[in-house]
C-alpha cells in the first residue's frame, strides 16, 4: 500500500465536493424559485375566479333587471340565442 496521497485524486475529490454543493445550491434555488411560481399561479386564479364571480353577478342581476322590463322582447332573444346554438351543434 501507498500511503502518499496523489494531488491529482485530491483535486478530483475536491472538485467533486464542490460539485455536490454547486448541484445542491441550484436544487434550493430552483425549488425556491418553483414554490415562487405556485404562488403566484394561485394567487392569479384566485383573483381572476372571484373577478369571474363578480362579473357573473353583474351580469346576472342586469339580465334579471333587463327581463323584468322587457319581458317579450327577452323572450325573442332567448329563442333566437337557442336556435342559433342549436344550429351551430349540428
């Protein structure tokens, strides 16, 4: 047996230490930076599924409002959209 170390196996030990630290520090940053994304992503659909809420209420109440003063024309108007959709699934 040797006992004298090669330099070029400590430098090949070295180097693959600080490999190993360089590949963790980009894990944590990109997991980092991946958690970062899912929170924004969240937080977007969540504003933009109550924006659709409110914007369904609005438009809800002012059909209602709508149908309560006009009530034939309404009518004409939901059967006209029916038949064109009826129409544009065949």
């Amino acid at each position: 047996m040797r006992s004298e170390s090669n330099p070029v196996d400590n430098t090949f030990q070295g180097a693959g230490h600080d490999a190993r630290n360089l590949i963790g520090d980009i894990a944590s940053k990109v997991e980092a930076g991946a958690k970062q994304a899912t929170d924004a992503v969240y937080n977007t659909l969540g504003q933009q599924c109550q924006f659709t809420a409110e914007t369904l209420t609005r438009a809800g109440k002012k059909a209602a409002d709508l149908s309560r003063r006009y009530p034939l024309p309404m009518v004409g108007a939901a059967l006209a959209l029916g038949f064109l959709i009826g129409r544009s699934r065949r």
